[in-house]
C-alpha cells in the first residue's frame, strides 16, 4: 500500500468544504515516523492542546446517529417478526430458518465493506479526500457485481438452502423459501446502501445514514402492515409480504443515499464524472484488509448454520423461542456495534496521521462509554424479559423459558459490548487477519461444539444451545482483549508502506 502521508511531489486534489467530519484530532500535527512500531505506555498523557471531553464529544457524535440507526433497524426487524408471528410458530420459523442463508450470500460485500470503511477512515486521517472519494466508487462498482451474482444463486437456490436449515414441514419450507427468494430481489440495493454507509462512517459522517436508513424502516413498517394482511386492497402475502416490504424498504434507502453522496459537500462526495475504472491498488487495499474480514464472516456463518441446525432439530417450537431470543439480542449487539462504528472511524483516522496514541486515547474512551450503556441493557433484560417476550407471542412454552434465556443474554452484556468496541478499533487499524482466527476458534468451533455437546449429550435442550453462545462470547471478549493489549494493531497497515 503507497504511503497514505501526502508530499510535496504528490499531486492531490484540492479539499472541498465539507460538514459534520471534523474531530480533535484534526488540531494536532503528524505523528513522527521514526515512532512507528514503538510501544505505547499503559499510562498515556493526553496531548496538551485536546481535552478528554473533545474526545468523549468525537465518540458520541459519531455513535449516536449510529446507535440509533441500528436501534431503529433492528426495532423494525422485531416488529417484522411480532406481525409476522401473529400468523403463528410456523411463520416466525419461516423467517429465521432464512437468516443465516442471507448473511452467507452477504458475506462478501459486507467484508469489502470493512476495507472500504477502514480506507476511508486513514485517508482522511492523512489528508486524501481525493483517495477516500476513489475508494467509495471502487466498492460500489465491485459491491454491485458481486450482489448482482449472490443475488441470482440466492433467489436459484432458495428451496434447498431453506431445506437444509431444518425446514421440517410444507407450510414451513415454503414460507421460508418466498421470503429468501424475495430478499434475494432487494440484495444489490443493500449491497450499495451499505457500501455508502460504511464510506460515510469511515469519514467520521454517520447522521446521513440515520436519514435514510430511518425514512426506510418506516416505510417497511408500513409496507408490512399492507402486504403482509392485505389491508386497503393489497393482496394478502403474509410471509412473502413481509420480505417485499423489506426489500422495498431497502430500494428507497439506496435511492436516498445515493443522492445524499451526490452532493459535493460530502466528504466521500461520489463525482460520476470520475468513473468507475477499476484501479488495482485501490481494489487491493480494500481486498488486503475485506478478504479476511470475509474469512472470518465465512467462518461465522458456517458455525452459526451448525449451531442454528443443531436448534431447528428440537422442534417448531423451540426454533420459534430461540429465534424470538436471537432477535432480542440482536437489539443489544447495536449499542456495542454503534461505538464500534466510532472507534473504527477514530482509530483508522488517527492511525492514518501516524498518531497512534490518539487511536489508543479514543479506543479506551469508546470502551468506557460502551459499557456504561451496556449496564442499563442488561438490568432491563434481566427484569423485564417476560414482558419482553409476550410482544412476540403468547405460545406458553415460549413464554415460561424465553425469560430465562434473556437473563443469560443480560449477564454477558459488559463482556459483549467491550467485545464489540475492541473489535472495531482492531478493524480500524486493518487489523482483520486476527479477528478472523478469534472467529474461526469461537464460532466455528466453541460455540457448534458446545451446542451439540449440551444439546444431545447432556440433553439440555434449548438452554444448552445458549450456554453455547455464552461459553462463545466470553472466549472470544478475552482472545480480542488480549490482541488489543499487545498494542500489535498498532502498525498492521503502516508495516505495508
């Protein structure tokens, strides 16, 4: 990868006055090269002329639209499967017998997406508002092909894949497979939405994202009340009504941010008249720091086809209240991924002015307020889970045990959230080939293995699947603690220049 630090022999294209990415770490100077691969003091002073509140504003301004962002994604998923459950288990497993399918044919654009992210976040770090503009057109044009594909074998392949999750009835197997194969319709506009999202963040720019990621889930919700019961005159799709809903959804959000990086006072401002050749080191740089990032999304998502296997064998039922309770905790993994989204920006801008003490300084300080939030998850899980899960059903079964699974969720919330935060300051420091071997221990191997250890042989049932997830979390919190303690991180991308 060339030298992210602009010279005088360089020819660069002039910034453009832009809004919203502006952050303490733009008051300092370059960071000294020679300081390169020197280790960092546990205790590390601040640089005279910041404060740690110009720190704690940096993270909560890009946390917060970001929080609330995902906050109001996964809502309108848990309001997708409370509507859909009113139609009873079947339907409910129908939806989550397609879950880990979509993230397998996501798996790669959303990796291309963690280089795409981590690119921009150093460029503008260094000063290339012209290399952060170039990435950005470089991932929509190689996210689109590769959408397009997954798309075609996804909507070809639903049936089987819905089968080979565990679909054990008709009425089951033919719900799930009109909900994937209707996803599959709206995959490329997620593809290049997220691609969008992820340059934006990386600048330090996550209130557009909010914009139309929340004017969508509002029209999802709306679609769904009309598809999926067929109100006022539409046709009544039920399962299949909800996927459309979404994938709607998901073309009025494409629509939106495109135009939202068409404006020139964007950092990561999308020029049409610059093209879409395929520059090879770019392309390079995204797939240096992606590739591994989809080794360990691969990894994931075939441990979690083991593991959600392993849950369809105990029944209808069962799948419905673990899926209920994987929907549940989805909610919570947005807090952790919200300030993960900051310390990725923060650290990969710091990282790209060669300053890696502020990446240390903002990593710790996100790390904190992660946890704080993720204490107040946790006593509401705790306490509230019945009431919690009676939005979703009124199965008794579901009812007397989701509770107590919830209560599983709230204990391993600290450990979760400091997970998530970790895990993105390692991203932001393109340091992904870790993470992908942390994955590949813990969801490949601890989590299926446990699962099948206390589901068949101990004969837990469902509550032995999530000792499973939880033996899976704390082990894979304190592997990426570890990486990040070792201050390795640190100069992953700057070994490369």
């Amino acid at each position: 990868m060339a030298s992210l630090r602009p010279s005088g022999s360089e020819k660069t294209i002039p910034q453009t006055k832009t809004r919203g990415v502006h952050i303490a770490l733009d008051k300092l100077d370059w960071g000294d090269p020679s300081a390169i691969g020197q280790k960092l003091p546990r205790r590390l002073a601040l640089p005279g002329n910041v404060s740690s509140r110009e720190l704690y504003g940096d993270i909560v301004a890009i946390a917060w639209p970001s929080l609330l962002e995902l906050l109001l994604t996964q809502l309108t998923s848990m309001v997708d499967l409370m509507m859909v459950g009113q139609l009873g288990a079947w339907a409910i497993t129908s939806v989550g017998l397609t879950t880990q399918p979509k993230f397998l044919l996501s798996t790669m654009f959303n990796a291309l997406n963690v280089g795409c992210m981590t690119m921009v976040a150093r460029h503008k770090g260094a000063g290339r508002q012209d290399k952060a503009q170039l990435v950005l057109r470089q991932s929509l044009m190689v996210n689109f092909v590769l959408s397009l594909l997954f798309a075609v074998l996804g909507f070809v392949f639903a049936e089987p894949l819905v089968r080979f999750m565990g679909a054990q009835d008709q009425q089951t197997l033919v719900g799930g497979t009109q909900y994937l194969q209707v996803q599959m319709l709206g995959l490329t506009f997620l593809a290049l939405t997220t691609t969008i999202t992820n340059a934006l963040r990386g600048a330090g720019n996550s209130r557009t994202a909010l914009f139309y990621n929340t004017t969508a889930n509002l029209v999802n919700v709306a679609l769904n009340y009309l598809f999926i019961y067929g109100k006022f005159g539409f046709p009544r799709l039920e399962v299949a009504g909800a996927s459309l809903a979404t994938s709607l959804a998901q073309g009025v959000a494409f629509v939106i941010a495109l135009i939202a990086v068409l404006q020139p006072n964007q950092y990561v401002h999308l020029n049409l008249r610059m093209g879409f050749k395929p520059d090879r080191e770019t392309i390079g740089d995204i797939a240096r720091i992606g590739l591994p990032s989809m080794v360990e999304q691969l990894c994931m998502r075939v441990g979690m086809i083991v593991y959600a296997k392993t849950v369809a064998s105990l029944g209808t039922v069962m799948l419905a209240c673990h899926q209920v309770c994987l929907n549940i905790l989805s909610l919570t993994f947005m807090t952790g991924q919200a300030f993960a989204v900051s310390a990725t920006s923060l650290v990969g801008q710091s990282l790209g002015k060669l300053r890696a003490d502020m990446a240390v300084h903002y990593s710790r300080r996100t790390q904190r307020v992660g946890m704080a939030v993720s204490f107040a998850l946790a006593i509401v899980l705790f306490f509230f889970g019945k009431q919690i899960i009676m939005l979703y059903s009124d199965d008794p079964e579901i009812i007397a045990l989701g509770p107590w699974l919830l209560k599983m969720v709230a204990l391993i919330q600290p450990l979760q959230s400091s997970q998530f935060v970790l895990s993105g300051a390692l991203r932001g420091a393109g340091d992904t080939k870790y993470t992908a071997k942390v994955i590949f221990a813990t969801v490949m191997l601890v989590r299926p293995g446990v699962a099948l250890l206390a589901v068949f042989l101990l004969d837990w049932g469902l509550p032995g699947a999530w000792v499973a997830l939880v033996a899976d979390q704390c082990l894979r919190t304190l592997l990426i603690t570890l990486r990040y303690r070792s201050g390795k991180w640190q100069t992953v991308l700057n070994k490369k220049d």
